[in-house]
C-alpha cells in the first residue's frame, strides 16, 4: 500500500466531519446556482448522516446569489453592494438547501458567524453549545459568515478569505475529526514532467514548501484561493483534525474521500 492510502485508512474512524464549500464550486460565473451540483453534495452530506456521521456544512455562495437575484453580472466592490446581496442572496440559498435536505428527510439549522464571536469567550460559548445541540438532535448546521453586518471575508482574504478560515475555526470549535474543502481544483498542484503539474496527494504538513506552490489565482466570486485553503489546512490539522483538499465540482467526490481513495490532497493531522 502507498503512503497516500497509508494515511487516508484513519478516515474511517472520523465521527464528525466539516464540509466547506466554495463559491465557485455553487455558482456559475454569472451567480447563477449550479443546482443539480447542489443536490449532487446534498445527496452526499444526507448519506453521510444517515449512515450516523455528525455533518456540519460551511457554505459560501451568498453573494452569488445575490447578484443573480439582483441581476448584477459581476462582484461589486463596493462594500455596500457586497453586504446587500449577501442579504438578498442568504435567504435564497438557504432556501434551496432547506428544499434539497428535506426531500432527503434531513433536518437543517442556520448559523451566521462573525470573527469576532471567536474572539469573544461567552459568544464562542454559545456557538458551540448550540451547535453541539444541533448535532445531537441529528440536525446539520450550515454555516456561513454573516456579510450583511461583518465585512472581514469581503474586505481581505488574510481574514476569513472564502470562509476557508471561518471553517477552520468552527473545526477547532466543534473538534471535528476530518475537514473536507470542496473548491475547483482536485488539491495542491506542484510542477511534474514536461512542464505539466502533479496533484499533490498528501502533506505530512503544510510549511513553506507547499505555500510556495500556490500561484494566488482567484475568479470574480469567491475571495479564497488555494493559499487561503491551505492556511485553513494548517489551523485544522493543527487541532488534531485531518483534512482533504478536493474537486467539489467532479461527481462523488465526498463519497471517494470517506472511502479513503486517493483523490484531492490529503493534510494529515499533527496531534
């Protein structure tokens, strides 16, 4: 067996697994959501929990929405405009969610989150009271930042970037056993042969030398990038959580990830 597999058996143990998902990964370039994607991952969430796993669902897409709804073709800057599709678009993409997981007979709960109610010892508190709660009565929190009154993941990535981080901290929260970041490409890239790149299909840890690889492209909608996701991997696995970088976009991708095949890159845990 290789090292890649080596690693990827200890998924089999993980109880309680944050999914995070992109903006690009929901929406097409123009906002509109991908909805038979959207389904596709809910389908695979549902069986997650159905097959007694704690699921918790960090989603972006807000702001996508938002400018679908709003008819805007693309990501204002101004931060106005930002925070008011975020508003419009939260409750539209909450409602496709709640459509999607009831018709799998799944039961759903919205968390909006700030920086600062990590920051603040009796509001981390009650988050994590009440996303423990959630989970015990087999309701999946989705997660997302509160844009309309928080402006951290619109304003830097070096913040919550594309709620990469915002899933990290709800990972240390929660202590989660394995983070899964669904984004559009399938992991880490490194130069191969003939000037073509490689998946990287593991990290014993991310230092330096995985940082220097990423290259800090990043599309209209979605603030994040593959430095941001790999900064997140670093503060999860930290916290004893394994982590998976993979395509969000291709069919079955959380499916391959808890069977334990080699898809994505995989971060392994440091405690």
């Amino acid at each position: 067996m290789n090292e890649a597999l080596k690693f990827r058996q200890s998924i089999a143990d993980a109880r309680r697994v944050v999914v995070k998902i992109g903006s690009r990964v929901l929406v097409q370039k123009t906002g509109r959501p991908e909805h038979r994607r959207i389904k596709a991952i809910v389908g695979e969430l549902a069986k997650l929990q159905q097959s007694g796993l704690e699921v918790v669902l960090v989603t972006s897409g807000a702001i996508g929405a938002g400018m679908e709804a709003l008819g805007i073709k693309t990501r204002p800057t101004a931060l106005p405009d930002l925070q008011m599709a975020a508003a419009v678009g939260q409750s539209r993409l909450m409602t496709a969610y709640d459509k999607l997981f009831s018709a799998r007979r799944c039961k759903i709960g919205q968390v909006l989150l700030t920086h600062d109610d990590f920051n603040h010892t009796v509001r981390q508190t009650n988050a994590c009271r009440t996303i423990e709660n959630m989970l015990r009565h087999k309701v999946i929190p989705i997660v997302n930042e509160n844009d309309v009154v928080a402006d951290e993941e619109i304003r830097a990535d070096i913040t919550l970037g594309d709620n990469d981080f915002l899933a990290s901290l709800v990972v240390r929260l929660i202590r989660a056993d394995l983070f899964i970041i669904l984004s559009t490409v399938d992991g880490l890239r490194a130069p191969g042969a003939s000037g073509k790149t490689r998946r990287v299909s593991y990290l014993e840890k991310v230092d330096k030398e995985s940082l220097a690889l990423v290259t800090g492209q990043k599309g209209n909608l979605s603030k994040g990038g593959m430095g941001s996701k790999l900064r997140a991997a670093e503060l999860a696995s930290h916290a004893g959580c394994h982590v998976v970088i993979a395509d969000g976009r291709a069919v079955g991708t959380i499916t391959r990830v808890m069977r334990g095949d080699d898809v994505g890159t995989f971060v392994v845990a440091s405690l």
